[in-house]
C-alpha cells in the first residue's frame, strides 16, 4: 500500500502553528505504528523546504489556484500531478488528510482482515464518502482522478465526497465500508478549533 498524506502549510495563517502541531502529530503516530506502508506527503500550497522533509519525502505540487473556492478542486489537480509524475506499482492507494490523526491501528488492522476489496471507506450522515481517510485500488485512483474535470468540479461547487460515492457508483466498486474510522481532527472553521471524532 501507498499512503499519500495531504499538508497545506499556509504562511502566516492565525492558527499556522495549530496546523504544523496537527500534521507533526499525524508523523508520529504514524513513524510509531505504521512501519510497513510506503508514505508520502504532498503538500498542496507551499512550493519548497517543509518541514515535513525531516521526516518523510514530501512531494510539491505547484499547482495551486487561490481563486478556487472549492478545496477538494486543488487538492486533486495536486493529486492528478503526482500521479503523472510518479510510476505507482502498489495495488492500493490511501489517502490521508494530514491533520487528521489515528487513534489507534483500526483502520489498517480491518483493511487487512478484509483485503480485496476496491474500496474502503466511511460513509456519512450526507450519503457520501469521508475522504479524510480512504483507500482506492490504484487503478480505480488514477482513473478518477484522471477522468475528474477539477476546474469543472470547483464551478459547480461539487464536493470531493460526493465525487468519490458518484464515481464509486458509476464503476460499480466492490465496497468495504467502516463503520468507523477511529480519527480525530480539528475542525477550524471561524474562530478557535474544536474537535471531530469519528
């Protein structure tokens, strides 16, 4: 398995620091946990010296549109580079949101009771899938990114959840779905972060 984490260090953002402890938590747990997944970090808006580097190889998609009003748009133009440049030969691809920290193995422990499938995910209370933390058989992740018009997606302001679900239905993907996934994040929004367990 091929783990992509996903980082957007933005400069001189009121909770930067916030931010930089989230993604160093997720590093940790997983230089303690998880010793046998192949993992990568993409970070989506800042171009060099992360400090991400200290601890895993960090990928620089250069591609971001500020004007974008859809978040999941840049983050799989971001996505769609690196697997353009890269030659992936793992069968599966998960992917993270780099804030979002494990509580425990769960997640990787039922993916490996339950392997075979062409897709692992949460479903929410929206009829979508959570794409915090998700796993894709590699082909089926490059040919949704691939296929996925992401100029189109931000104009019709069409989520990345929904977007995976859609394409899931579409393909006809054989389907593990978590109960839970034993994560928990800070939710920004304005004013001071809360947390989401889920």
């Amino acid at each position: 398995m091929l783990l992509i984490a996903t980082s957007a260090e933005i400069e001189n953002h009121p909770l930067s620091e916030t931010r930089k402890k989230d993604y160093l938590d997720t590093i940790i747990w997983m230089k303690e946990n998880i010793k046998n997944y192949d993992i990568i970090w993409i970070e989506c808006i800042k171009e060099s010296n992360s400090f991400i580097e200290e601890y895993y190889p960090v990928f620089y998609s250069n591609c971001h549109i500020p004007t974008y009003t859809n978040i999941g748009s840049n983050w799989g133009r971001a996505l769609e580079k690196f697997l353009d440049l890269n030659n992936i030969t793992q069968e599966y691809i998960t992917h993270l949101t780099g804030r979002y920290h494990f509580l425990d193995q769960y997640y990787f422990e039922k993916f490996e009771e339950n392997f075979g499938y062409d897709l692992y995910a949460n479903p929410d209370e929206h009829e979508q899938y959570r794409t915090g933390c998700f796993t894709l058989r590699t082909k089926y992740f490059k040919d949704w990114i691939k296929e996925t018009d992401w100029e189109y997606m931000n104009y019709i302001m069409l989520n990345l959840e929904k977007s995976l679900l859609n394409y899931s239905k579409q393909k006809k993907l054989k389907f593990y779905e978590y109960d839970k996934l034993h994560m928990e994040w800070n939710i920004f929004g304005k004013g001071n972060p809360s947390k989401a367990l889920v």
